[in-house]
C-alpha cells in the first residue's frame, strides 16, 4: 500500500513542479517586458523616413491653430523626422498664434517654418512664429516683420521734432531751473510714448519674442525693433542679420540645405536626415474647414443678419416655420462664432439698437425719425463689431454698406406702406359703411327701414323718403343708421 501511495502522489508532485516552473517563467518574462517598455518610454524611438507638410495661406485664428496642432499630433503620431510649415500670412489673432507657438515649443518632432513662394510674407503673428520654429527659412524675394501688435497701436506719440528744436536763450534764473529739474524728466523722456495699457502690451510682446529668439539663437535685438517700430526685411537681410536660419528656392532646396543639421527638441539634440523623406501633406479635415468658415467675420456677420431677419419675418408671419427655424439656427451659429472672436460687445449693442428701432419705425411711424436713427446706430456698430486692426479679422466696408442700404430699402417700403395704408379706404367695419348707398324697403317720413349690403337695418331720416329711393348713409349710431337722399 505505501509503494501504491509513492506511485500516486508523485503524478501530483510533477504537475505542482511543473506549475511552478510556469509561474516563474512568467514572472520573469513580465518583468523583462517590463524593463524593456520602461527603456522604451525613457527614451524616443528613431524617426521614421517621414516628413509632414502643412500649409498655412491666410490669416491666423481659431481653424489655422486647431489645424497645426492636428498636424504636429499626427506628425508625433507616425514618429516623422521633420514638420515643415509652409506659410504666407498677413497675421492674425494673439491668442491663436500663442497656442500655435506653445505646441511648436512642446513638439518632439522638428518643425521648420519657410515662408513660401516668393512674394509671400511673414508679417505679425508670422514673425513671432517663425521665431518660434526649430527652422527658420525663407524664399527669395519675401519678407519678415511688422510685428507691432496693431490692436492697441495707434498711441498718440509726440511730435518727432519736439526733441530736436534747439532750447532758446533764457534768463539764468530759468537755467537754474531748468537745471534742478532735468534729473527728473529724463525718466520721462525714457518712457515709450501712448498710454499705459498700450505699453504694456508692447513690452509684453518684446518680452515673448526675445524670449523666442534667446531659446533659438536668433537675432533678438532685430526681434525688438519688430514689435516696437514694425519694420520689416527681405529674406537675404535675414539671413545676414541671423532673424532666419536658410534662404531656399524650393523645399527639395531646403530640405538639402539642413540635411544634416542638429536641432534641440524637449527630448534633446535630434540630428536631421532629410535625404530621400517620403512627404505627406496633412490636409484639413471639414471640422477645420468649417471652422475656417464660420470664424470668418463676414459669414460671421451674415449669419448675425439671417437669424436677426429669420426670427422677424417668423414675428410677423407666426407659422411660417421656415424662417423660424433658419433665423435660430443662423444666429446660434453666429454667437458661436462670436464666442471664439474677439468681438467689441458695444458695437453689437449699437447693432440691436439700430434693429430695434428699425422695427420701431415699422410699428409706430415717426416720419423716419427712428429709422434713420436705428440705421446709423447699425452702421456705426458694424464698423466697431470686429474693430481689432488685425488683417484678415475685419467685417468689409462693403458689406456693411450693402446691409445698411438693404435696412434702409425696407424702412422706406415699410413706411410708404403704412402712408398709404392710412390714406386709403376703410374697408371693415361701421366706418366702411358711411357714404354707402341704402335702398328705402317702404314709405316713410323719419323712420323705416332699408337695404344695405344685403342686410336690413333701421333708418332715420330728416325728409320724407320713398319706397326705392337710394339714400346715403351719413352716420351709424348703433343699429341705427341716419340717412339722406343720394343725389
């Protein structure tokens, strides 16, 4: 029995080693696994033979900063060698390029910026992006600068000649004065002109865009004078005074010309091999595209109008659905739009203002009053709804002309209408009734009854009237109606 025992438990003792042996295994391929994923992470994969290309044409807002932030994630995704951006822009919003400039600084993929073909321009919120890139070029016969942020320019500076004129001869009294007082106004004499928020934002921007130029070893002097006096330069004089870093005719020449050249990411210096990249160009996507659409502010402005005229005409016309429905979802789309733009909420209040009065007019006529009232209040809070300076981000005169004229077309149609609406007949009621021609139904001196329209009323008259006489209703005084022979 103790042999028939060994015998069986030893099956038993084998599965158990063997169970162990497995759970070991296990263990120790895990962890491996595990060193191995953690060498992984700790350190970036070699780049794929890959470059993305995106194309920036226009001005820069909310659709171009969702677009280059969609194409350096793709970019990251495929583990690229290099992005290469490829722009032409007259500038654009503050908060869209800092977005813009944020995600190049935190890309892990080289982004090179080249401001192409020849004629195009890297002005504003351009500048500071170029800035901003790992790579820096340009096409011949393009230009970089004018980097003063225009929404606030404007700053009511001295005369330029007001330093220059000699001091004229004084008393010496007046020198001694003048000399007590001259350690104090140098302080003044320092300080940029226009008002205190105005250098505030200036100093603001020099401080970003040195900061860019420092962390990319370019020309931060050049970079200042951008901001503070909007010059600008051709992309031979940036080459020479450092502001960019290559000078290409086309991307096969640029991508030559840094082949080789050693640039710092968050992860470190990544030296770039561009011969022979396979190109892919990130194309936007219809959220983008329609984003482009909606945040422009002329269709802004249009969908503003719609929903305004929609919501009315459904007002004046309950039941109609349609333009209900139109008006609703085009001033939502509108307010959409708005939320993302920077919009001067006064001028939109000059906007409902003038609406209002325009309806005004339509309801109590005032002879033009309200209507031409309510249609320079429009106008002016057209002009001031996107009122920032930045290129591209302004509503066409244009168009706010054509939306003035058409408000003032159906002012006057509306008040011609009710003109002639008050000048013509009474057709309903007691008041059509006066001056209606009545048939006598029988002889009478003062009182009997007569025909009118088809119906039976009593009549009083002041002469005797005869059995088919045609009278004339002169006044209705209840169910009573005075008459008098019809001559």
């Amino acid at each position: 029995m103790a042999l028939r025992q060994n015998l069986g438990s030893s099956p038993m003792k084998a599965a158990l080693l063997a169970c162990l042996l497995f759970m070991s295994a296990a263990c120790t391929s895990a962890a491996w696994a595990a060193q191995e994923k953690a060498a992984r992470e700790g350190q970036p994969e070699a780049p794929s033979n890959l470059l993305v290309r995106l194309e920036i044409r226009d001005a820069i807002g909310p659709a171009t900063s969702g677009f280059l932030l969609r194409g350096l994630e793709r970019a990251r995704e495929r583990n690229a060698q290099l992005v290469v951006i490829e722009m032409d822009t007259p500038g654009g919003l503050d908060t869209a390029m800092r977005e813009m400039i944020q995600a190049i600084l935190a890309s892990p993929v080289p982004v090179a910026i080249y401001v192409a073909p020849s004629g195009a321009r890297a002005a504003s919120a351009g500048t500071y992006l170029l800035y901003a890139s790992h790579i820096a070029a340009m096409a011949p016969a393009t230009s970089i600068g004018a980097a003063t942020p225009v929404q606030i320019g404007g700053g009511g500076s001295s005369p330029p000649d007001a330093k220059d004129k000699p001091a004229k001869d004084k008393p010496a009294d007046d020198k001694q004065k003048d000399g007590k007082q001259e350690e104090g106004k140098q302080e003044d004499e320092n300080v940029a002109p226009g008002t205190a928020t105005e250098r505030k934002a200036i100093n603001d921007a020099v401080s970003f865009i040195r900061g860019l130029a420092e962390l990319r070893g370019r020309n931060a002097d050049w970079a200042e004078e951008a901001v503070r006096k909007a010059v600008s330069l051709t992309a031979s004089a940036a080459l020479e005074q450092k502001i960019i870093d290559v000078v290409a005719a086309d991307l096969p020449d640029l991508l030559r010309q840094i082949d080789g050249r050693e640039v710092r990411t968050q992860f470190g210096t990544v030296q770039l091999k561009t011969e022979g990249l396979v190109i892919e160009d990130f194309e936007a996507d219809w959220r983008v595209k329609l984003l482009s659409v909606l945040t422009n502010p002329n269709v802004a402005y249009l969908l503003m109008l719609a929903g305004i005229y929609g919501l009315l005409l459904e007002g004046y016309n309950p039941g109609a659905v349609l333009p209900g429905v139109v008006g609703a979802v085009s001033l939502l789309l509108a307010l959409y739009a708005f939320q993302i733009l920077d919009v001067n909420y006064a001028g939109l209040a000059l906007i409902a203002l003038g609406i209002a009065l325009i309806v005004g007019e339509a309801f109590s006529p005032s002879v033009g009053v309200l209507g031409i009232g309510g249609i320079v209040s429009f106008v002016i809070g057209s002009i001031l709804l996107f009122d920032t300076g930045v290129p591209g981000f302004q509503i066409a005169r244009g168009l706010i002309g054509g939306a003035a004229f058409g408000a003032a077309i159906i002012m006057l149609l509306t008040v011609t209408l009710f003109m002639r609406a008050r000048k013509a007949p009474v057709t309903s009621g007691v008041e059509q009734m006066l001056h209606e021609t009545a048939v006598a139904m029988e002889d009478f001196d003062t009182t009997g009854h007569v025909t009118i329209r088809g119906e039976i009323w009593q009549a009083v008259a002041r002469a005797p009237v005869k059995k088919g006489q045609r009278l004339q209703v002169v006044r209705v005084d209840g169910l009573t109606l005075e008459v008098v022979p019809r001559e």
